[in-house]
C-alpha cells in the first residue's frame, strides 16, 4: 500500500486489511498472543497483513522467539516486524485497526489515543486503566489477557463488519476530541490542584 510509511511500501492489496501492534517488544507487552491471532486469522483471511512495530530490550529474547515462530511458519510476507519507528503517527494512519495485547497493568497506554485521534480502530486487553478509556463495542474491542483466540475474534468482527470498524474509530476520535485534548487535560488537572489547596 502506498499510504505505507517505509522505504519499500508493502506488498498489500488495497482492499486487504491490515492490522498492527505497536509496543516494545518486551514479555508484558503480549506479543506472543497478538501472533497466535494473526496466524489463526490468516487461515481463514489470507489477504490479511499483520505489523509489528517496535524493537526488543535487553537481549531481546522475546523479538527473536517472535521472529523464529514467523520464521518456522514462512508468514514473513504476511507478518512483518518492523522494527523501531520513529514515525508512529503515520503507521497508526496506515492500520485498520490496531491490537494493544498487554497481558500486566498499564496505568495507561499512549497507542490508544494515538489510535483515536487517528480515527484507527482499537482492539485491546482488559488491564490497567485502558478500560477507563475504552468502552467495549463503542470506541473499541476489549478481550480478555493472554487469549489469542479472543484476539482473533475481535480482529474478525471488524474485518467482517466494516460499519462496526468505522463506528468504532469515529466513536473514538470523538474520545480523544472530547475527553483527551490538551486543554481538557489541563483544566482537569488545575481542577485537581484546586480541590486540594482548598482542603489544605
């Protein structure tokens, strides 16, 4: 696709969907079930392209058993590993949808409001805060931790309900409008500050 942002834009059929996970590649982050979605999906959606975007830590084990399950399953022109990128906002405007697979806490993610200003679709797990930001069905998907096949699942809904998949990502864009703007954020965070200066 052309709107590919990389020196060799990658070999995918405009209609076909692609779906992408944005993290560093570290055990906490779930990308081992992210790919046991994507090879369950390309049973059944072939056309479908999976990216993985982000570098390994440390000796960078997880990046290479993830690499050689690719490997061992000749999927390496159908799941890409990117690599760090420093043009984020760009790969997320180039996804259909993106997967936030963390398996332990986060407090908070930074790819789903990237995900929702960009009007890019959100599938994610149930940890940490992330459902204070995404209502499940409304502005994303959210399945439970450590289940590729409930990944998958969720991945097949928006490919075979496109109507839905755009719901979603215009749902969200209204969330980051709304509720994650700067100024927003700024008020709230003064409102804060306030209530606390007046109980002192």
């Amino acid at each position: 696709i052309d709107a590919w942002p990389i020196e060799e834009p990658l070999a995918i059929a405009p209609a076909a969907p692609l779906i992408g996970n944005i993290a560093m590649m570290r055990g906490d982050k779930g990308h081992h079930f992210f790919l046991d979605a994507a090879l369950e999906m390309l049973k059944c959606q072939p056309e479908a392209r999976f990216v993985m975007v982000g570098e390994g830590i440390g000796g960078r084990r997880v990046e290479r058993e993830l690499r050689s399950r690719i490997e061992k399953a000749g999927e390496q022109k159908r799941i890409i590993m990117t690599g760090y990128r420093w043009d984020i906002p760009k790969v997320i405007a180039a996804l259909d949808m993106a997967v936030v697979a963390s398996i332990a806490v986060e407090a908070q993610s930074r790819i789903v409001p990237q995900c929702f200003a960009s009007r890019c679709a959100v599938i994610s797990t149930r940890v940490g805060g992330i459902p204070e930001l995404v209502t499940d069905g409304h502005n994303g998907l959210l399945v439970p931790t450590e289940d590729g096949a409930a990944i998958a699942a969720a991945i097949r809904r928006l490919i075979e309900q496109p109507d839905l998949r755009k719901k979603i990502a215009a749902a969200g864009l209204e969330t980051a409008r709304e509720r994650l703007s700067l100024d927003r954020m700024m008020k709230e965070t003064l409102a804060v500050y306030e209530r606390a200066i007046r109980l002192s």
